[in-house]
C-alpha cells in the first residue's frame, strides 16, 4: 500500500524514528515522550478525596492542579460475553462509594508503535468509562466540553496527557469530560447480515460516544456542569465522529456546539463496504459462525482485524476510508453525512471547524514520483488534478503537492463542503486553519498537531519533541485557547460565519489573521469531485 493510499492511516502510527535528529539523545527523547500513552500520567497522588453523587452510585475522585479530577466512571455496562458486538446498556447501580482516582483501561487495540513506541499498558473489553475534571461542584452551573479522542477509529483513549483539560477548568471554568469508546472491529463491524441483534454492530462505538453523552446529561450537574450548555468536540477520528453526531437523529438535542477538528465526517462506509468488512473479519478470524465471533479471544479479534484491513486496502474501495469506519445505513447514521446536513439535520449546532495546513505530512514520507501521484489521483476522481496542483504551487515538489492533494482530499475540502451546506441552511460555521510550522523536520502544520495550543498544554510530555526544538509559541496557545474557550462558553470566536462569497477563515500563526477566499483555485478543482 503507497503511502498516498493511507493518507488516514492510524493516526498514531507516526514514527520519529523517520525524522533525522542531530544527536541520538533527542531520538531517544521523542521515543520517551511523544504521546506517552500511560492512563497514570494525569494523575496525581494525594489523599484527598471528594464525593459525588451519580445515578448509578457514589464515587470518590481527587484533587489535582487546583481542579477535581474523577477518573474512569463507568458509563454504560462492560460489552462483554452476550454484550459483545451489541449496544451499549445501562450500568447497574453500586452501593458503597467506588474509587474513580484511576483512569479506566483503553479500549483494546493493537501496538501502533510511533508515537507511543506501544499500545496502553491496560485495556480491556471492559472500556466504556469517562473523566470528569471541573473547578468545582459548588456554584453557577458551568459550560461543558466533551471531547473525543483519535485514531482512526482504532486506537486512543482519553486520558492522553494532550488532553488535559486543567486550562478549559481553572481559566475558563468549564466541566471537562474525556471518553472511552469500542475501536476497531470491536466498535465498527456490521455483523447485521449474519442474523438478528446485531443491526447497530457498525456503529456501536459511536452508539457509545452517545451513551456518554447521555450520561452527562443525567449526571454533569452533580459536577457542577450545566447540560444545556455542552460542546462536543474532537480530533481526527474525533473530529469525524462530531460531526457524526451532529448528523445524527439519535444524538439530537445532547449537545449544543460542536468542534471538529480535522475532521469533517466524510469518512464513512457505505452499507455494502461495511458487509465486506464484515465478512473478511470473518475469514481472518477462522470463525465458522457469529458465535464464535462473539467468544472467541479480543487477542484473535484483533490479528483479524489487522490482516481484514490490509485485505480491504488491497482491494481498492472508496479512497480515504478505511476498514472498520462507521457505517451508514442504520439508526445513528441514516444516509450519508452530507446528505443529512443538506436536509437540515444539526443546522442549530453552531460549529467551529477546520484543519492543519499540512495534514498529510504526519502520513507521507516517502519521495513520491509523479506517476504516483498521478495514480493516486485517478482513484480520487481526476488524474488532472495533479497537472492543476503544479500550476497553482509551482514552487512545491511532487512530494509537496501529494502532501497537499491528500490533505485536501481528506481533510480540507470536507470541511468546505460541510461549511457551505450549512450556509444554505442558515447554520453557523466558523472556520479555521492552523498553519504554525514544528520545527522537527517535515512535519510543518503536521495531523494533530493543533492539540497541545488549543488545550494550551505545551509542556505536556511530548509536546516539545513533536513542535521540534527552540522556543515554544506560548502566545499562540494562549490565543487558541482562548478562542476555544469563548466559543465552549457560548460566545463567537471573534470572526464571522463562513460564507461562500468571501470564504473567510481565520489561520493561526505566530501572527494569526483572517483570510478571505483561502485556496480558491485548489477547491475550485474538487467541484463535483470531493
């Protein structure tokens, strides 16, 4: 599979081995420190505990940083045994008080390498759990922020230290909550066509980002968050999922913003793709039947996983997607995505949307030749839009120009186009680009790398490797994070709703400005593409 071809491959199979440090000791660093998934990392140990009351029970969290913190609450019933592959159900009630100083384990996934140089040390099927960090429980009603981790639908989990919400809680008195979900063949097979129970398999993890939301919605007040008031948002598959959600009935009315980031929800499967899936799941995982499926062993269910996914890429499907994406066709994503904004579904949400100038190049390493560039363009639609690439940036490489057809395609022109059907529909969407180059070498405005300014978390561990060397753009964290916070708050961002007589977009640099008619010529070239 060309490098083009996984212009969304996992997005935590970034290597650093593949950048040229100078000295071995900051290839080391990197490997240490760029997104260490460890669930202890936000954690602090002390011996205060704090009480609250949720619905299910009493639980006991900790104080940390001037916030308190509640670490895996569970928020639906394990998925496991006959809850395997089926949706998400109620938790039953404890007695006593339950210990929610320690994250929950990440959902099971397999070792991405990269960033994280291995999987979370714990995960487990048992993995439907949230974080809860607010300034108090005491007080006025406060706004929330419910954000959801990427990774392409197949690793992650919340309690990532990139997304620490300390800043949103003692800067702008916001109620953070960090979620768990199934990944993987776990959360996105559709195993409907193998008999009855099974008609929300493809979606059920994001029938778990829901139920989370339904939980905040019984329980967030108890934590001194207001459920009228709450912010979805997310990044990559995050972002995806938001916009997901915004598009889908079955999330109507459990929040009231949105913030996709670098996902703009294109990245679905059609009903057809996902019974392919299914079925190479199937043969992958040398299961005869659904009940095997349903117990043979998550180490099994993952190998088949891996193998049924380079089977689907080698097979030439939709490009951009992936195996064990979300699936259309059911009660959580009815059709597609555009086809649900179009109808009007979500025009009430305001959202504030976009994407890094260089997405791509979290993904593309390789000196690209034009005639792979070409090809890779003959399955976007066009063979000419490379031809038309070269004559727009003449000063970019084939390279280049591969890092930016595939960011456009699967990031850039997606969140026009959704910009442009709400328009229509009288919606506000605010629009934005990161456009802050790292210092590490090729990376530039790399895939995720708006996550530590918005959260404004520049010295969280790994955030230093990944920026590259030299002094850390403080100024430029501070002014996202106080843009994501307004917005979180209720307010505008402080730039008008997108309109596609002007385009208007704010890029945030070290010297951040509104642009109008941004990279007119290049979406001009999509039309009836993308």
């Amino acid at each position: 599979i060309s490098q083009m071809e996984q212009s969304l491959v996992l997005f935590f199979a970034f290597d650093p081995r593949k950048i040229q440090w100078e000295d071995q000791s900051s290839k080391k660093l990197s490997h240490l420190l760029l997104f260490g998934l460890r669930p202890h990392i936000m954690t602090t140990q002390t011996n205060a505990q704090h009480i609250v009351e949720t619905h299910s029970g009493l639980i006991a969290g900790r104080s940390k940083h001037g916030t308190l913190l509640f670490s895996g609450i569970p928020y639906a019933a394990p998925p496991i045994g006959p809850k395997r592959f089926k949706a998400a159900v109620e938790i039953a009630s404890w007695s006593g008080i339950r210990d929610a100083t320690q994250f929950g384990p990440a959902a099971p996934q397999i070792p991405s390498g990269g960033m994280t140089d291995s999987a979370p040390v714990n995960w487990s099927e048992d993995c439907l759990t949230l974080n809860v960090m607010t300034p108090s429980t005491e007080g006025a009603p406060r706004p929330v922020l419910v954000w959801i981790h990427g990774g392409a639908y197949r690793s992650g989990q919340g309690a990532i230290p990139w997304y620490n919400g300390v800043n949103f809680a003692t800067h702008g008195d916001i109620v953070v909550v960090t979620i768990n979900y199934r990944l993987g063949a776990l959360g996105f097979t559709d195993l409907s066509q193998f008999g009855p129970g099974f008609e929300t398999s493809g979606v059920n993890g994001l029938l778990d980002q829901i139920k989370a939301l339904e939980w905040v919605q019984t329980n967030i007040h108890q934590f001194g968050g207001d459920p009228g008031r709450v912010t979805i948002a997310g990044e990559s598959a995050g972002g995806f999922s938001v916009t997901s959600l915004v598009g889908s009935p079955r999330a109507s009315g459990l929040f009231h913003r949105a913030i996709p980031q670098s996902g703009a929800g294109h990245h679905t499967l059609t009903a057809d793709e996902g019974r392919r899936v299914a079925e190479l799941l199937m043969a992958h995982s040398e299961c005869g039947s659904v009940d095997a499926l349903m117990n043979c062993s998550v180490e099994t269910l993952l190998a088949a996983q891996d193998k049924a996914s380079a089977q689907y890429h080698k097979e030439g499907h939709s490009p951009g997607v992936q195996a064990f994406y979300p699936v259309e066709g059911n009660e959580v994503i009815p059709t597609t995505l555009l086809g649900a904004i179009a109808s009007g579904v979500g025009k009430d949400i305001p959202m504030l949307i976009g994407t890094n100038k260089d997405e791509a190049s979290l993904f593309i390493w390789e000196t690209m030749s034009a005639e792979t560039v070409i090809r890779q363009c003959e399955q976007y639609g066009d063979a000419a839009l490379y031809e038309s690439y070269r004559l727009i940036y003449p000063e970019m490489s084939v390279t280049e120009i591969a890092i930016q057809l595939s960011t456009d395609f699967s990031f850039k022109i997606p969140a026009v186009r959704l910009a442009e059907l709400r328009e229509a529909n009288g919606s506000e969407t605010f629009l934005y680009q990161f456009d802050w180059e790292s210092r590490a070498p090729h990376l530039k405005s790399t895939h995720a790398l708006e996550i530590p300014f918005m959260f404004n978390v520049l010295d969280a561990p790994g955030v230093a490797a990944f920026v590259g060397r030299g002094d850390l753009p403080y100024d430029l964290a501070d002014e996202m994070h106080r843009v994501w916070t307004h917005f979180i708050q209720g307010d505008s961002p402080g730039w008008s709703s997108y309109s596609a007589s002007d385009r208007i977009a704010m890029h945030f640099d070290t010297e951040s400005a509104l642009v109008s008619a941004d990279h007119a010529a290049a979406i001009a070239l999509w039309e009836g593409i993308r």
